[in-house]
C-alpha cells in the first residue's frame, strides 16, 4: 500500500479504515444527528474553545470551507478585508473576495518570504477584517500568527484564518489572536478522510444574518440548522464515520499538542537523513514541522524522483508554480512510522 506524504489526503490509520465500514445511514435520522452532535462539540475540544465558538460542517474540500468562512462573514458594504498573502492559498482567498465582488486590499510577500507584517500595520486601521493562512503548504511556511494575531487584537480587528493544514497539528490561539473564525479539514492532521470540512467560529457572528453569494456556501443556514439537529444538504455520512473517529483517535493520543510533537520528531528524522544525501530544505527558516520543501537533487527532475518514490511506495509532492522544477515537498501527517521514513530515506538517490 502507497504512504501519502503529500498535503492530504492522508495515509489512514487501521482503526479510521475501519470506521469506513459502518452501516449506511441517512444523513436526516437521529443516528446521524448524534454523530454530527460528537464532531461538532469534538472540533471545538480540540483547542479547548470556550463556548463562545461552534463548529459548522460543510460536505467539501478544505477550499469549500474557506469560501463559505470569507463569502459569509465578510460583508460588501464594510470597509475593504486586508489579504495577508505570501503563497498560493493567501492569493486564493483575494481570489474569492474579487470574484463575491467583496472590496479587499492585498498585502503581498514573495512565496519565500514571511507575512509582510510591517505592510499590515499600516493597513490594518483602514480595513475591517484581516485573512491569512496559518500553514502555507505553497512552500511549507508556518506563518508568524502570534504577531499578526497582536497586531488583531491591538487594532481590534478580527482574523480569519485559513487552518485548513494546520488545525490539529499546530497551536491555534483562538482569543489571543482574536480570531472570529477558522477553516479546516477533517483529512490533513486531524488524519481523517477527505469529503468533509468544517469552520469553526463565534455564535455571535454565526448568528447574525450572513453575507454569503451561495446558497451551498451559507455558513449562517448550516449553523441555524445544525443547531436544531438538522442539515440543509445532504452530509458525506462515510467521511463523517472518519472524522468522529478520527477526532476520538486524536483525543485518545494527547491532542495536538502531542500530534504536533510527533510530526517534528519525524520531520527531525526526515531532515537529517536527507542532509545526508545533499538534500537540503527549500525555505532558509520558517519551515512548519507538518511540511517541508526541499531543493531537487542536482540532475534529477521532480518527474524521475516522484516516480522512483512512487516505486518504492511512497507518493510525494511537486512544487508549486515556478517552483515546480526547484523543489519537492514532503509532509509527515497520517499513519506513517519511524520504518516507514527510513524506507523512504532508502529509496531516495545517492548524493
């Protein structure tokens, strides 16, 4: 069986599989309410929320769960969103802005380089909400929350935050950076299985009327129903039996902090061995310890190094944009093992 070392989907865990198999449900019977109860109140354990914060999900992609977290809590008639941008899913987000025709001012660093925090400062008291990414997988950059987060809060500007790679494998201070939502994933370091996101926000905005262009993406409609037991499209039950154990397997297992710690043990073991082989990391400093980004071995292509990886079982990822012929990227979510990393470290070519 190939391991997934991309950013998610993940390599699932014996017992997320099995969970796979229960019985079919409807998504409108008790059964399925209770279960969608358990996910909810289980996101919103993962950091300790207070009661402040409900958590709404969504059958989609992590993307899908971005969209309705900036179509529905950024209104057009207020002051434009400041974009805090410096890969691919920063720019996604302004991407979105433009297309709900949602006023947004950009502030832009190359996909190398940190937040520009400086350029957030001057802006930040002109705007009315500020959106960054938490881990940006572009390149594999954990991005400096603790200072934007201050500057959030010194402003006293709310942050959405794009934790679709990071929730449950990274610290997330919900008030300390004055976060009113976060959008996420059940099938990156919460290890589930893709088909389900979520959003976790504050009631007080969920409960206020929305701001959404969709009507799939109207975060307001899943809070109000969901709420009373009820859901406005059909939910992926399967993805949902993966997420609740998945979440159970999480808890189990010491939470994030702990998950958090895992993965750097690996990235620890990963680095080490590729430095061995001349194989060194792509970003100078920054790099998360969920997702790396290396620079391609002197005459191999990403193309021979995917494909001889693949041979030996594992599937890795390409660059993105013009990086695409520089650097390859490797995370460390799922069910891998200290084995499995010596394997891959094998399977790479000789320096």
């Amino acid at each position: 069986m190939l391991k997934l070392l991309n950013p998610g989907p993940v390599s699932l865990t014996q017992r997320v599989r099995d969970s796979l198999q229960k019985p079919d449900l409807c998504h409108r019977e008790p059964e399925f309410f209770q279960m969608q109860r358990r996910i909810r109140q289980g996101l919103i354990n993962v950091y300790d929320c207070s009661q402040e914060y409900s958590a709404v999900l969504l059958t989609g992609s992590g993307t899908a769960a971005v969209e309705a977290m900036v179509g529905s809590l950024v209104a057009r008639e207020a002051d434009p969103a400041l974009v805090v941008a410096n890969g691919v899913y920063g720019e996604r987000m302004a991407a979105m802005l433009k297309r709900h025709g949602k006023p947004h001012r950009l502030v832009s660093s190359g996909w190398t380089e940190g937040m520009d925090l400086e350029g957030v400062e001057r802006a930040i008291q002109s705007c009315s909400c500020v959106l960054a990414v938490h881990h940006e997988t572009t390149t594999g950059r954990l991005n400096d929350l603790h200072r934007l987060g201050a500057l959030c809060r010194q402003a006293n500007r709310p942050l959405l935050l794009d934790a679709v790679s990071s929730f449950g494998g990274a610290e997330i201070d919900f008030e300390g950076w004055n976060l009113l939502a976060c959008a996420a994933t059940a099938n990156k370091c919460l290890h589930g299985v893709p088909g389900v996101s979520f959003v976790v926000a504050r009631r007080e905005a969920l409960q206020q009327p929305g701001h959404s262009p969709s009507l799939y993406l109207d975060l307001q409609n899943y809070y109000s129903l969901q709420e009373q037991d009820g859901s406005p499209f059909t939910q992926a039950v399967q993805a949902c039996y993966g997420l609740d154990e998945a979440l159970a397997e999480l808890a189990e297992s010491g939470g994030w902090k702990a998950r958090c710690a895992l993965y750097a043990e690996r990235t620890r073991q990963l680095e080490a061995g590729l430095k061995q082989r001349g194989i060194v990391s792509f970003l100078s400093e920054g790099q998360s310890c969920i997702l790396g980004s290396y620079r391609l071995p002197a005459g191999v292509s990403y193309e021979q190094l995917h494909d001889r990886l693949k041979a030996a079982g594992f599937v890795i990822y390409a660059g993105q944009g013009g990086f695409s012929h520089e650097m390859f990227r490797i995370a460390v979510m799922g069910d891998l093992s200290s084995g499995d990393l010596d394997r891959l470290l094998a399977a790479f070519p000789a320096s």
